[in-house]
C-alpha cells in the first residue's frame, strides 16, 4: 500500500539528514511553516505534516485527451456499495455512453460504455485490491469517431430535488477525490438534519496530484452550473469553495468568474496534508469539529469534490453517463507527465506504454502516494475513483523493509489530524486486541491518512495495522448482525 513506502521514497533520508534543524522538526509535527500569510493562519486544523507537494511538475500542464485503447476493462464495482448489474451480452455492438450495468440497489450506480465497441468478454477481471472481480472487456471500434451518446437533460430550474438525486445516480457519478462514494447518497440530506453549508473541496493535498487544480482552472462554467444542481438538491444557504495556498492562481479564477447570482466564497487556506478529508476541511474552514462516528451534515455541512461538481455540472444538462475522467500521470519514471483525459477502463499497461517510462520502473502508484496504493499488476485499469498515476525508479524507492520497536517518541501522536493514539493503537493491533481499538480508542475514526506512518522513524506500517483492525472489525460485526437475525 502507498502510505508506508511513500514515507520510504521521500522522507527517511531527508529526516536523517536534518534530524537537529528546527525547520525539519517543524514540518515533521504539523506546525505552521514560516512563509505562509498570516491572513491563513487561523484557517487549519490540528497536527498533520509537510510532504514534498512535487506539483509543479504538472499543475500548469493543460488537460489534455488521452488515446482510446484498443480494448478496456471494466469491473462493476468501481464505487463503494453493491457494483452494477450487467445488462449487455457478449458480442453486443455498444456506442459511447450506452449503459452497460445498471445501479444494484441505492447504494449503487450505473456503469456507462466509455468507446464505441463490441462485448468481446463478460468474464472477471483484475482489480487494484488484487481480488477478480466481474467486469466487461469492451473492445473499441478503431474506426469510430466515438461520439457520445446523449439522453434527456435535466434543467436546474424546473428540476424537484428528486429529480436531481436520480440524475446523478443514473449519470453514474461518484466521488472523484479517491473516495468514489455515490454521489447521490451523500446529497440525500435526513430532514432532520438541514444543511447549512455547501463546501466544494478543492484543497487537494494529496503530493504529486494536480487534477482538481487544472479542474478548476480549466472548468470553472461547469463547476458553477454543477452548483445550482447540488444547491437545490441539499437546500444549503451558501456554498464556500476551499483551496489550498498553493493554487492561489485556481482561487483567483474561481472568485472572478463567480456569477452574481450565486451564494459562493472561495476560502484559501494553508498547504498541510491532509487537508483535503473532509472532517479537517470543516474544521480549518468552520471552526466546527464532526463528532466522532458522526458525518458533515452532523454539524450543517455537505462536502462535494471540486472535480465530482464539474461532472455533475456537464453530465446532467445532456442526460450523459459518465465514461471519463481526469488523471493525472506523473513521477519520477514518467517521461510525459501531465493532466489527461482519460476514459474509464482505460488498462494501466497501455497507459505507461503511451506515456512512456523509465527502464528502471520500480513501483507504480493508483492514486496520490500518501492514500493511494501501490498496484502489483498493471493490467488493472482506470476506474472513476483513480485520481493519478505515480511512478517511481529505483533510485527512489527504498527497499529497507526491517520494522524497529516503537520508541515512544510520540512523533505519530503529534502528526494525528483525529488526535488518536496511533501508537497505542499500534500495540493492541499486534495483540489482535481489536475490540479494545474499536471500543476504546476510537478505531473506526481513523481514516487512513497515513501521517503516522509517514514520521515513525521505527518504520512501523502504523496504517496498514489500522487499515487491517478495521476490516476484521467490520467482519465481525457484519457476523454477528448475521447471526442475530437468524
């Protein structure tokens, strides 16, 4: 997984050598940095870290659309909830946008043709997980132009809140931070529950990725238009649009462009990782702090991507699906690096082959390096949730795999945005004390930062321990609802 060897790749060494600077010792804890306004001071939340950004190596790199590949690979579960429910057949011609599986329930949505092309398989495919999974081998017609098919629009105007919530579900949208959590269900506001606050995310502070940047620089028409839509749906008064000081260039666009009719601010705030979650944008932008367990709309607030916003803003007025979405492609071993438009499906290994790598590739990245995860085959494709590519060459990843005792340095104490114990966390995940992390140390709130990881100088995989405790916890809760409805 990205989180321990991104903390390998980029910082042991440098730490090493500035283990006495005070500046290191700053950004290792989460501390403000010198050279940040003070008008951003105030607007950030406790503890976080510091890692390389490595973003100007694409976030002035227009969007560009990338090849179409000869055949791709779609698995029906590229969303949190039940995967799609396949409709087409093998050997079935499709066009560019034709539903091929349909939403499995309300925890679920559609999956779109992202070419025109025939069903050459319907068969399991190969997952970022490293599980099989059912999926469709879409083989792309070379000769079609690959327009894409349109269907009844929605307007804004006239549209109910029902009408809109089925819209995204049926345009097959999710969460394009990483999350790819249905759209559509986090719009759902309970009534009893009123949002006040619309906060669109544009912080983001994953390393190496500049998707969201050159969204909102390069779609800023659609990103209003998704507004209304997600206005009317949540009922919110306002809508405050969160940046980090490192795309000032993408705050300045989005606040002269605002139209006059709409109730939206733009927030810039400081550059500390991880920012972009949504509990510690609320906090750094609202002062408010979401309980534990608890979500947004427990203190008035839905948080919307940037880049899930812009989609909803071009999707629904033309009645699309979506079959496409913006990656960005970049690292130490990528040769052109950029921002590509790139259709789902798209097979890891045709877009390393396009872009070109170097000889001595040593881990390739599905997602940013901090949260996403180092993949063990690339003929894995991209997914709506796949927000990067990151390569890395031998040179810089480090093989050092040996774990040392904890040394009770508490510098994972300090780095924790949720203020956990990650080291106390740590010893009872290696005596399989799992109820006593859930019940007593507040387990379930960790949401896989990787800051812990990040600055144990013992090297200890802190968040694979967690990402692990989580899983056995949901497995045996899951077990015991079983059983007690038999």
């Amino acid at each position: 997984m990205g989180l321990f060897n991104f903390g390998h790749i980029l910082t042991m060494k440098w730490f090493a050598a500035q283990t006495d600077s005070m500046s290191a010792l700053t950004q290792r804890l989460g501390l403000p940095l010198r050279g940040i306004p003070n008008r951003y001071a105030s607007k950030t939340f406790r503890n976080g870290v510091h890692p390389p950004e490595h973003k100007s190596e694409t976030d002035g790199l227009p969007i560009k659309q990338f090849p179409f590949a000869p055949l791709l690979v779609l698995p029906t579960a590229q969303h949190i909830g039940a995967p799609s429910k396949i409709i087409v057949r093998e050997g079935q011609e499709v066009v560019r946008g034709q539903l091929l599986a349909e939403a499995d329930g309300y925890v679920s949505v559609p999956l779109h043709a992202p070419v025109s092309g025939r069903v050459r398989k319907i068969a399991n495919v190969p997952t970022v997980k490293g599980e099989m999974a059912p999926g469709i081998y879409l083989e792309a017609f070379p000769a079609s132009g690959q327009e894409v098919l349109e269907g009844e629009g929605i307007d804004y105007k006239t549209a109910t809140q029902d009408d809109i919530l089925q819209g995204i579900q049926n345009a097959g949208i999710v969460g394009l931070g990483g999350a790819a959590f249905p759209t559509h269900v986090k719009l759902k506001v309970p009534d009893d529950k009123p949002c006040e606050v619309l906060m669109l995310n544009g912080i983001e502070c994953e390393p190496y990725l500049t998707t969201d940047h050159r969204v909102m620089l390069e779609q800023s028409e659609d990103i209003f238009t998704g507004i209304r839509y997600l206005l009317k749906s949540t009922g919110a008064e306002r809508v405050i649009i969160g940046i980090e000081a490192n795309k000032q260039d993408a705050a300045d666009h989005l606040s002269r462009n605002i139209p006059e009719d709409l109730p939206v601010s733009v927030e810039v705030v400081p550059v500390k990782y991880p920012q972009g979650s949504e509990k510690m944008l609320i906090t750094a932008l609202l002062g408010k702090e979401v309980p534990s367990g608890g979500l947004p709309i427990d203190v008035g607030v839905v948080v919307v991507n940037v880049a899930t916003t812009a989609e909803i803003g071009r999707l629904l007025p033309r009645g699309r699906g979506i079959q496409e979405r913006v990656v960005t492609i970049t690292g130490p071993g990528v040769e052109k690096k950029g921002n590509y438009l790139i259709p789902v499906g798209t097979p890891l290994r045709f877009v390393l082959e396009q872009v070109g790598v170097a000889d001595d590739l040593s881990e390739v990245y599905l997602g940013g390096p901090m949260m996403g995860m180092a993949v063990s085959d690339l003929d894995i494709s991209i997914t709506k949730g796949s927000s990067g590519i990151v390569a890395f060459t031998e040179k810089e990843v480090s093989r050092t795999d040996k774990i040392y005792p904890c040394i009770k340095c508490g510098y994972c104490v300090d780095a924790c945005p949720l203020s956990l114990n990650p080291s106390q966390l740590g010893i009872l995940a290696k005596f399989e004390a799992y109820d006593e992390m859930a019940d007593h140390h507040h387990l379930m709130d960790c949401f896989e930062c990787g800051s812990c990881s990040y600055v144990c100088p013992s090297n200890i995989p802190l968040v694979q321990y967690f990402r692990m405790s989580k899983a056995i916890v949901r497995k045996r809760a899951a077990a015991q609802k079983e059983a007690a409805n038999v």
